[in-house]
C-alpha cells in the first residue's frame, strides 16, 4: 500500500463514482482481471480520496465480518456425524 | 433446475474416504452457515446433520475432485428452504425485480459514500456486526456470507442458490448497503459524527 500521507495529491471528489464502486465490488469480491486491480488499486486510488476511503471502508467491513461471525461447530456434533456415517456404512 | 447428473459408483472404502477428506474439512463453514440462516443453535444442529447425512446419502452424485464445498452449501441451502425456512418468521420475500434495477438508479450514488468511518468499525469490538448481520433479510445475509466469509464466486454462488449472475450481483449490492446502514447506525449510537 501507498506511504503517502491521507490527503497526499488525491482528488476530493470522484468523476467515475459509480463505475468506482463497481470495480471495488468486483475487485474485493476476486472477479476482476489482474490489470483492473492493478489500475485501481496502483493508480486510481493514489489519485482519489473518496475512492481511497471506500477501500479501506469495505475491506474493515470484511475483516470485521470475518473475526466476529464465524462460528465453529460444536466439537460434540462433528463427532456425532461422523459417528453415524460410520454406522450407515455397517449396516 | 435439473442437470445431468453422472453417477459414480464409490466402494464403501471410496465414499468414507471421500467423506472424510473432501466433505468434512468444510465443516465449521457449513456450521456458520447453517447458523446464519436458522439463527438458532439447535436448528443449526439439526440442519447441519441433516446435510452431511444427506450428502452422504447422495454421495453417488457427486464427482471426485469437483467443488465438494459448493455442492454441499447447495444441499445445505435447500435443506434450509425444505425444512427450516417455514419456520421462521420471516417477513415476505423482498421484491427482487426491484433489486435487480438497482444498479440503474439514481439512489446509487447517496449509497456510495455511507456515512461510516473506518474508525467506528474498529471500535466494533463487541457483537455489533453479527446482530447488523443477522437483521438483514435472510437472503441478504445469505449472499454476503457465501462472497465475504467464504470467498465463492459469482458463478458459484449462483450455483448454490440457483439464482442468475446478475441477480448474485445487485443482491450483493443491496445487502452491503444495508448492513452499511445498519453500522452507521450503530456508529452514531456509539458517538461518531458522520465521514
């Protein structure tokens, strides 16, 4: 990522803002092409600071989501499946 | 949605084996997931069960090597929508037709800069996100728990829920800004002004 401090020479206001966020989705969901990320995230967003603040935005979103709403089954269930498997197959 | 399904024909040897490495391994997802959609612990259980016994049961269905993952969040959705879902007290389903536009219109833009700040995020340390989560719609946390926890893809996703690609899209769409919402929410509750 950037060493560039916040403000640095970025815009304060997006003239794409809606293909932006599109490209965002797409790019933090691992749909788009290596030189889409590459131009988003190396150019347009050094240059753009509502883009810029989006992608830290929607990346703490997903990060949040996965260290708190992941659950892991109880020890006692797993154990009980494949219990029962193993008893299907004797019989 | 019917597909031609090639039938195996696995030694008992073969199908523990396949079990064990290829459809235990996703366990603690499918658990998460089970948990999500039922939002309740022994239902959870029940459903998760259910799914694995299933998916035993119709091992023959399934192609060694393929996405073991996806098929069983498959089996495990529609298991969901069989037995569980009229349980629940959902509300009526969301008029999709108008998600489906949503891209299109003019709202797009107030969705695009949410009134959230990274800061208020990190201060989430508590259950703020899951109860955001487990507020929305069913098939909105749905489709942000197949994207962001587990990491499908449009394609597959759309797989799973037999649903078409551009519908997978604008639901994401919908879904994120609602939980946006649902955190600016909490954000102001917690004292941050807005971005």
């Amino acid at each position: 990522m950037s060493n560039l401090s916040e403000q640095g020479n970025r815009k304060q206001d997006c003239p794409n803002k809606r293909e932006c966020f599109e490209m965002l989705q797409l790019i933090l969901d691992g749909e788009a092409t290596p030189k889409q990320k590459d131009t988003f995230l190396n150019q347009h967003l050094e240059e753009c600071m509502p883009c810029y603040r989006n992608y830290h935005l929607e990346v703490a979103i997903r990060q949040l989501l996965r260290t708190k709403c992941n659950h892991s089954a109880p020890q006692d269930l797993v154990e009980d499946i494949k219990r029962k498997v193993a008893q299907n197959l004797a019989r | 949605m019917e597909e031609e399904v090639i039938r195996q024909q696995y030694s008992e040897r073969e199908k523990l084996n396949i079990f064990n490495q290829e459809f235990m391994p996703h366990i603690n997802s499918m658990y998460n997931f089970a948990y999500r959609l039922t939002l309740d612990a022994d239902d959870a259980k029940d459903l998760l069960q259910d799914t694995y016994l299933k998916a035993f049961r119709f091992i023959d269905s399934f192609q060694q090597g393929t996405n073991a993952k996806a098929w069983l969040f498959r089996i495990l959705k529609n298991s969901f929508i069989n037995d569980y879902r009229k349980k629940s007290k959902e509300p009526s389903k969301v008029d999709y037709q108008e998600v489906e536009t949503f891209y299109n219109s003019d709202d797009v833009d107030r969705q695009i800069t949410p009134d959230l700040r990274v800061e208020a995020l990190q201060d989430m340390i508590g259950d703020e996100i899951s109860i955001a989560l487990n507020s929305l719609d069913v098939d909105f946390r749905t489709v942000i728990i197949l994207c962001d926890l587990e990491g499908f893809k449009y394609e597959e996703m759309a797989k799973i829920l037999d649903i078409p690609i551009g519908t997978v899209r604008s639901r994401l769409h919908r879904a994120r800004n609602l939980l946006k919402e649902k955190l600016s929410e909490y954000a102001r509750k917690m004292g941050y002004k807005n971005a």
